[in-house]
C-alpha cells in the first residue's frame, strides 16, 4: 500500500515514521517544505501525481496562542 503523510517533521508525523518503518507499506513523508497544504492547487497536484491510497494528514498549527484570537 502506498501512504502519504503530511506533517511528517512534527511531533506525529515523526510517531508515524517510527511505526510505519516496520511495515511493508510504501510510505512518502512529506513536510511543509515538500508539501504545503495551505496551497490547495499544489497540493491536488502533487497528490495526483504520488497516487497515495492512503493519506494521513499529521500537519498541525501549533501557534495556539494565536490561533486562540485569529480569525479566518
């Protein structure tokens, strides 16, 4: 099976690499860097292009003080 993980430089994205490395999946981490979710075009894009049967989505917004008064 083919993953994708998104978010894979933080706190669960590196729980799940430690996990899925003993499996026989084929996993594709992906951090911000190679993956921003927040560029919805890009990201249909890249997505179309590994064909992921799975996608775990680890990413998170960890600024909590700011997220408690910003306002989208």
């Amino acid at each position: 099976m083919k993953i994708l993980v998104l978010g894979s430089k933080g706190q669960l994205g590196r729980c799940l690499r430690d996990q899925l490395c003993r499996t026989k999946n084929k996993v594709v981490y992906a951090s911000r860097n190679e993956i921003d979710i927040g560029d919805l075009l890009n990201t249909q894009k890249i997505i179309r292009e590994l064909k992921p049967e799975v996608i775990v989505n680890a990413a998170a917004y960890t600024a909590v003080d700011i997220a408690e008064v910003e306002l989208w």
